[in-house]
C-alpha cells in the first residue's frame, strides 16, 4: 500500500504562482508514474500533467503546458507541480496519483492504483 500526501495548497491571486508536493510512503517510489489531477465541485476529474519514473518523460493537458511544471526527487519520494500564472479558474482541488503501470497512458484517472487526499489550490480574481 501506497500512502500519499500533498501539501502546498492555498490561497494565490490570479497570476500568482505554487508549488504542490507530494510524499509518498512507499520504497519503492523509484518505479512508480506520479500524476497530477484537479477536480472541482460538480465536475469530473481532470488530467494536468504525469511524469515517468525516471523523471525523463512528462506530459500536460495542452491549458497548462508551458505554465506548469511537473518534476520529481526520487531519493526524496517527493512529486513536485509547479504552478505558474495561476488562473480563477483553475481554482480546484488537487490531488497526487501513483501508478505501476508504466508512463503511457499516465492522462488516464485509471491508469493509477493510489490517490492522495488531495490539497486546495484558490486562485482569487
């Protein structure tokens, strides 16, 4: 089992910028795709960026590319987003994933085995 906990959350005027973190539990963080996904009230869960296990692969949904980044520290089993020009309405709450499968496919809500509780991000207009 896979224990995840985000942190980094809060409150940022549109504009603005965070930085999200995730820990997880596991030692065998190394071999595990990390996601990022958002969700606000009434809507479905939405796909933000991936990375591989190595670090070396990443994807983004197209509204973040060049805004957010993705990154990882393996030794620390840390996932790390970057997020840069924050806009209102990306105001949702953001949750970590982990998955086994591998990085193809990482947009997938399904393609990950263990989700974290996830940390609220508030971007003000």
């Amino acid at each position: 089992q896979v224990q995840l906990v985000e942190s980094g959350g809060g409150l940022v005027q549109a504009g603005g910028s965070l930085r999200l973190s995730c820990t997880a539990s596991a030692g065998t963080f190394g071999i595990l795709t990390m996601g990022w996904f958002r969700q606000t009230p009434g809507k479905e869960r939405e796909f933000v960026a991936t990375i591989s296990s190595s670090g070396r692969m990443t994807d983004y949904v197209a509204s973040v590319k060049g805004r957010f980044t993705i990154s990882r520290d393996n030794t620390r089993k840390t996932v790390y987003l970057q997020m840069n020009s924050l806009k209102h309405e990306e105001s949702a709450v953001y949750y970590c994933a982990a998955g086994v499968r591998g990085f193809a496919g990482g947009e997938r809500g399904d393609h990950y085995n263990y989700w974290g509780q996830g940390t609220q991000v508030t971007v003000s207009s």
